[in-house]
C-alpha cells in the first residue's frame, strides 16, 4: 500500500520516541475500529487496546468528537499515531482543534495539541511557580507511570515567558550527576490554566550504565589525548577588516602557522578504559542504522537538495560586464583582442586546440590576482558538436589575464562518437600523469610549481567494473617553511594519451610568518587550561531495542591554535577565541545588593526571574531618578519592544552600536511624552518632532519648550491624564517605574500597551 502523506507527521512525531529502526512502513486504511464487533481481528483488537490504554493515562478533551488514526508496523513493533479532532462548523473540513497521541509498546513518546482560537497573552501566568510545576510532575507520572532513573523536571526559562502563554518543561536524565543525552524530553503547559499542550520523551526504562566511580580523571585523560599527538601544523590565511575615513571598507589578509586537530569524530574517549569509545564499533556490530534517528526516512515528501558546485580555486566576479561596457573595454589597447587571445591558446604546448574547434562564447570578467588584486579575465568556450556517431563532441574552456595572456585556468572534455574511431580506451597510468602534470605545472607557474607537493597516488581511480579510468587528477598543496597552506592548492588532470585536460590553482603572494612553532606539548598545556573535556553518558539501541549506554569524555575537536604562541583562536581573524566568545547578555545573572527590605523588592526580584530589568549594575539605587536609557530598556524587557534604539547611535570607529549623549539623561515627563509618542506612530512621531509651532494645553508648557510637539500630541491621542499642568520637567524613581511594569504584566491587559494604560 502506497504511505499516506500524514504518515509523515508520525515519523515527525515519533523523532523522540525510544528508537527502533524505520526501513519500511505498512499503512494501515483510516478508519473507526467496530469495537461491538465480535469477528474483530487482531490488528483491530491491538487498535483498540492502544486507544484504551492512552485513554487510561490521558485525558482527552470532551469537545472532540472525531478520530481518526495511521499505524505503521516494523521489526514486530506496530506504532499508532491517534487522533482526535474537531472540525469547524462553517461547513468547511477544517481542524479547529486537535489531541494527537503517539504509541507503541504501552509508550507514549509524544502527545501535540492544535487549537485554532488559542492566542498568546502577554503578562504573568495566573499559577504560581509551585502550581506549575505540580501540573508537569503530574504529566508525566501519569503519562509514564513506570518510568525509572530518576526523572528531573525542570522550568525553561525563555525570552518570550512574558509574551507566550505556554510554560515548557524539561525533562532530563543525569546519571550520578553526570548528564546522559540520549534520555530526554519536554512538557508544555498553559501558564493559565495548567492545561497539557506538548509532550515528548525518549526513555529507556531498562537500561544499565558504567559505574562512574571507576572513571579516570580529567588530567589523565588529557594526558592520554595529548599521547596521540592529534595535531596538525599547517599554513592558514585569515582576514582583517578595516573601515575608511569615507565609510567604505578595505581589508588585508594575512597567514599564520596554526595546529589544528586531526581527529575528528574519534574524539569520545571512555572515561574508565582511556581508550577511544567503542560506541561507533559497536554501532556496527548490533546493525545500529541511521534509522534510529528517524528523521532520514520520508524520501518521498523531501527532495534531496542539489550539491553546489565546487568553487574555483581563484575569485571570479559573478556577473560579466555588459555589451555596453565591454565595447567600451574593448576600445582600450591594453586589452589583448579576441584574435592575440586565440593566438596564444593555439601556441601553447599543454593546450590541444582541435581544429574542429568554433567559438562559442568571448567575454571580459574580473578575477583576484596572487597580489589580491582585481584584474581583467577574458573568458573563452570553444565547441565542436556534431550528432555524426563518427565524431566527436569536444567542449573547451579557457579563462586568461586579459592584459598578460596569462592561463589562469582551462578544462576540456571529449563526449566520443558511439562509432568514433578516436574513442580513448586505454587506461591511464598513475605515473604518466604525474609526470605530465609536473611539466604542465612548471609551464604554467613557473618557479612557483617547485613549492607545491602532490597528493599521494593513486590519481587514476576505477570506473564501473573495476575497469581504469582514462585520465587522471593530481591535487597539489602549497608548501612553505615545510608546513603545508590550507589555501593554496593545484590541480591537473592528464588523459592516457598523455594530454593536459585540466588546469587550476590558486596562489598568495603574501608574507609568511616563520615557522617557529611553540610545540604540541606547550599548545596542548595552554588548550587544556580552558577547554575541559565534558563527561557525559551516552548510548544507542540496536535492533532488539536493547540499549547500549558508555560513559566517555567528549573534547571539542574544533578549534585552531596559534601555533608560534599555543593560543586559541579565532579562525575567521585570528583573534584570541576566548576574549571572541564573551557571554552575551542574556546569559548574564543580574540581582542587586541594595534592595532587601524595599518596598518593592518581591516585585523587582519577580521581574529579575523574566530577564526584566532596568539596569545591569549591581545596585538598582531604587529610590533615585531613573535615566532614559534605563526606562526604555525596562520597557522594552516588559514590553517586548525595541525602544533601546531611541538612544543608540552607531559608532563607525568601534563598529558598535553606543549610547546617544542623552542616553544618561534623567527621564522627565517631558521625554516620556516623546517616548510615547514614538511608540504610538512614526507619523506623529516625525510631527511632533518639528519645533516652536506647537501651542501645548497646559499652562505650564511653554511654545519653545523642547517638548511642546510631543506633549500636545500625547494629549491628543489620550496618553497623558494630566489636566491643567503637565510638570514637564518631574523625574520618576527607578522602583516606582519597575512597579508600573510589574503591575502591567499582572494585570489582564494583554490586549493593550503599557503606555495605553500607564498616562503621563
């Protein structure tokens, strides 16, 4: 039976469930089962037992009076995906609401829930913490009332909890403390009323793991790592970025000697024999697949997304110049002709230019030079086709400096007549085309060739049939002061009739630093100061759904080292890595030391819980005036706006965003007019804006007042309560304005602004 396309939904669905290998799917037709029936079989009694049991542990919403379901069957383990739903009553088969359980083996790994009328509200949730929490533990007992290895459940802090009406749950498995990652889940609750929404989880009840105690010490196993010597010294080019006094940008690249890790995907070392895992040995052993990931299965509703094509080795511009420009190009002498350009390919030894050749295609382009700088490409095609099965179809492409007539890169390719008597089926040899390509290299790039190295052999690989291929390919890297360059490369390629096919390369004429390198062993004590290996459990389950646990220490097998000072650093400008990673804001843990006993303390520290704060300093000083920067920034944490930029600027020197003059300012009540305004409509905003022609209604504002524009049309459109005076020039405390935020997220006015509700 052809897979329904909402089987994909199941697969989706059960990415988190205990894994069990998906090769192939039987669908079962959506039906109801007859449970009154007294002939069912025993599909439909399995049907109706998972529906049963689900039933028993979960409660389904009363309102849904429809079901529908898909099964899929594998390795003996039949999986459900159930359904229940309601549709709208416009007449339309439109789901409007939806509980969907996953199900095998008496497991529930996922549950999702789809309500079309459920709206976000902005604001606290109505549970307290302690509710909250209650309403999780109670899920998941309930859902999985037999689960083992102690379960923790704990609150994901988001940025949008103020926003989001949903409060999500994690669900994790530390063994003795130490994370194991193939054991997780979450659960999603309303924040109002406790409501279960979303519900996943990977388990494996009957798993035993290493004993952690036996485990070798960090130092050791550094030690044991540094023993393998997995360090490479090689050559890389990096960028530096430079801005101009006219805002333009230029850059300069540059090169050091770096380590970097040879190992990769081996760097797992199990934490009590010091030996490399054998989890990846083991994976083959048990027939472990990517099946168990569930997630490479469903092929016929994802189309494979084509590979880009390898770049070329030097920088070409994308777009050619235009009819226009390049007659205008072509009227300059220094361009070598179309005619001095075909002249020189026919002359060249390494080029074989057949004689049926025609042009097909002449145009003037750019590329980068070994200097960095940007030159004059002309760009030739060269074609002979013919459907005659005696002859040839022959493609030729040449791409050469349009002032020099230097060869920068070329490739052709022969497309034999099935009858063609020129037909090559002679194998080519690994040490003929070395040699070629030595003498097409020393041709083309002259001295230069003699730092360049060739890959080791063989060049020729095997067609189909184990038959030898009729050319070859010699890949050649840049060496210098003995260490092989990253980004500096050369490839030939040779037929079995002993010509050139292909021609590339790429080359910097830059300074190299020498290579005096600061050695593994003192690289390796800088590294381990600050990268630890992290200890984790880890596993897999084979085919019998038997789990596989190891205990192993992971070292993070991306990173490159200055090799001349053993430092970490950045790959994309060398600078140090870790000044590179600073925490971000968001990661910051902010509390204030002087506002115990403060009126308002458990407001402030229930905001501090949101990421809701006016200022990063460690003492808030409640009680002082509040400065505009730090009114807009509580604003914003509450509000989820963006009003912060109302008092940055961009500095073109540090290439950062920083504060106006004004930033630091005390808010007044005149600036909190044009804060709101702002907020309200740029279209009042920028009217507002205009000076000295704006008579304010109040006694105490006067025409020239910076801020008439700004109080006038906050009175116009209803965000001030005050009546005769204004008081332009009164200042707000920090704690009273932090109390108006928190008054506003718990409040029900999720459908208004603060500043629709707050007046001036």
């Amino acid at each position: 039976m052809i897979m329904k396309k909402t089987m994909a939904v199941l697969l989706a669905a059960l990415t988190l469930a205990a894994a069990a290998p998906a090769q192939v799917f039987a669908v079962a037709d959506t039906k109801t089962p007859d449970t009154a029936a007294s002939d069912k079989t025993s599909e439909a009694k399995a049907l109706e037992a998972a529906i049963l049991d689900v039933k028993s542990r979960v409660k389904i919403p009363e309102d849904l009076d429809k079901f529908n379901y898909e099964t899929a069957t594998e390795y003996g383990v039949t999986y459900y995906m159930l359904m229940w739903y309601k549709e709208s009553d416009d007449g339309y088969e439109r789901t409007e609401k939806s509980f969907t359980v996953t199900y095998y083996k008496g497991l529930i790994p996922s549950i999702t829930t789809y309500d079309s009328e459920r709206r976000d509200r902005r604001g606290f949730g109505k549970l307290t913490d302690t509710q909250a929490a209650d309403y999780a533990k109670k899920y998941l007992y309930s859902i999985f009332p037999s689960i083992k290895g102690d379960p923790v459940i704990e609150r994901e802090q988001s940025t949008d909890a103020l926003t989001s009406s949903k409060i999500r749950y994690r669900i994790t498995r530390p063994i003795s403390g130490i994370p194991f990652d193939k054991n997780s889940g979450s659960i999603t609750i309303d924040k109002d009323t406790g409501e279960l929404l979303n519900y996943s989880l990977e388990w494996w009840n009957d798993a035993t793991f290493p004993d952690a105690s036996k485990r070798l010490s960090v130092e050791r196993i550094s030690e044991i790592y540094k023993e393998r010597k997995p360090l490479k010294a090689q050559y890389q080019l990096f960028t530096r970025y430079h801005e101009n006094e006219d805002g333009t940008y230029s850059y300069e690249q540059f090169t050091l000697p770096v380590y970097v890790p040879t190992v990769s995907g081996e760097n797992e070392i199990d934490a009590i024999t010091g030996k490399y895992t054998a989890i990846y040995e083991d994976k083959k052993t048990y027939s472990y697949t990517d099946a168990y990931n569930w997630t490479s299965y469903g092929e016929e509703y994802y189309e494979e997304e084509e590979c880009a094509e390898e770049e070329p080795y030097y920088n070409t511009s994308n777009a050619a110049l235009s009819a226009a420009e390049m007659a205008a190009v072509e009227d300059e002498s220094k361009y070598l002709s179309y005619e001095k350009c075909l002249e020189i390919i026919k002359a060249d030894e390494f080029i074989v230019f057949n004689k049926e050749l025609v042009n097909d295609s002449n145009y003037l382009s750019t590329y980068t030079d070994i200097k960095g700088e940007e030159k004059p490409l002309r760009e030739l095609s060269f074609r002979a086709t013919s459907s005659d099965k005696t002859k040839d179809n022959i493609y030729l492409d040449v791409e050469m400096d349009a002032v020099t007539g230097e060869i920068i890169e070329f490739s052709k390719r022969y497309s034999y007549g099935s009858e063609s008597p020129n037909k090559n089926q002679k194998s080519a040899n690994d040490d003929k085309v070395l040699a070629r390509a030595n003498a097409a290299a020393k041709h083309f790039i002259d001295a230069k060739a003699s730092e360049y190295k060739a890959g080791d052999k063989p060049y020729v690989g095997s067609s189909t049939l184990g038959v030898k291929s009729t050319s070859g390919t010699v890949h050649y890297t840049r060496y210098v002061n003995g260490l092989p360059t990253t980004f500096d490369n050369m490839s030939i390629s040779v037929d079995s009739n002993d010509e050139v096919l292909s021609f590339s390369y790429n080359y910097h004429d830059i300074k190299f630093p020498e290579a005096k390198l600061v050695g593994e062993d003192a690289a390796y004590k800088k590294l381990f100061v600050n990268m630890k290996p992290d200890l984790k459990y880890t596993g897999f389950t084979d085919l019998q759904l038997k789990p596989h646990t190891y205990l192993t220490y992971y070292f993070d097998s991306n990173y490159t080292l200055n090799a001349l000072t053993g430092e970490r650093i950045n790959t994309y400008d060398a600078s140090p890595y870790y000044e590179a990673e600073t925490p971000k804001a968001e990661d910051k843990v902010i509390s204030y030391s002087d506002i115990k006993g403060y009126k308002y303390e458990k407001e402030i520290k229930t905001l501090l819980d949101y990421g809701v704060y006016a200022t990063e300093d460690s003492k808030l000083a409640p009680e002082s005036a509040i400065t505009n920067y730090e009114f807009v920034t509580l604003f914003d944490s509450a509000c989820d706006t963006s009003i912060t930029r109302l008092y940055l600027r961009y500095d073109s020197n540090s290439r950062t965003y920083v504060k106006t003059e004004d930033a630091d300012n005390r808010l007044t009540r005149g600036e909190l007019a044009r804060i709101y305004v702002y907020l309200y409509g740029n279209k009042y905003y920028s009217a507002a804006e205009v000076k000295g022609i704006y008579k304010a209604p109040y006694s105490d504002v006067k025409e020239n007042d910076p801020y008439a524009g700004y109080i006038t049309f906050a009175k116009y459109l209803d965000l001030t309560g005050a009546k005769d005076n204004f008081q332009p020039n009164k200042t707000f405390k920090k704690g009273d304005c932090i109390k108006m935020a928190y008054d506003y997220l718990a409040g029900d006015n999720d459908e208004l602004d603060l500043y629709e509700i707050v007046k001036i």
